[in-house]
C-alpha cells in the first residue's frame, strides 16, 4: 500500500507519499528451518537484503518535489519462532509465538527534479 502522511519539522508540516512500492530483489543467503520441542519451528534467516523502488513526493510551504527513489536493506537477521498445535481436531494452523528482527545498514536514493 502507498504511504502517506505529514510530519512537523521546526516552522511547518512536510507533507509526503510514497507510492508505486515494489520490491525489486530479496537476497537469502542463509536460511534455517529446525524443530523445537513441544510443536514449535524455529526460522532464522542470515544476512539478508532487499532493495525496493518507489515513486515519492514532498510538500513544504516553501518547496515541493517529486520522483523516483530507491531503497536497499542489507545486513538483516530474523529468528521466528512458530508454534502448531499437535490436536487433530481441525485444518492444521500456524501462528508466530515470536519474531526478533535486526538491519545493519539502509541506503537511501532519491531521484527528484530538485
């Protein structure tokens, strides 16, 4: 979904959305799947990147802009834990118990007329 929303920054409100999100490019270059006791599945993924591209525009009382821009994410570590229940009462249903996320760098480019 687009973003869109304003922020105050010192004499005014920014005004910006961000729209046309696609991600370009997931990179998993280490991934695990293991059993835990009880009925639980452990994920960890390792060193991961995404990069997405978006079209974005800013609104101030002094200036506007627009363009295209493009996100990279790299560096990122997820640990999942997922727990199914063992009774055979029903379809089988998974649920997410926890989630420890963490990014190392962010590298931002935009593109604009300005």
């Amino acid at each position: 979904p687009d973003l869109t929303g304003h922020e105050k920054f010192g004499l005014g409100n920014v005004k910006y959305n961000i729209s046309r999100i696609h991600v370009t490019a997931v990179e998993l270059p280490s991934a695990a799947i293991s059993l835990l006791p009880g009925s639980e599945i452990k994920l960890v993924i390792g060193n991961a990147s995404l990069t997405i591209d978006m079209n974005w525009n800013i609104r101030t009382w002094m200036f506007k802009d627009s363009g295209r821009g493009t996100v990279h994410i790299s560096k990122v570590f997820v640990t999942a834990i997922f727990s199914t229940p063992l009774d055979n009462t029903g379809p089988t249903s998974i649920s997410l118990t926890s989630c420890r996320t963490t990014s190392g760098d962010i590298d931002i480019k935009l593109n604009g007329k300005s």
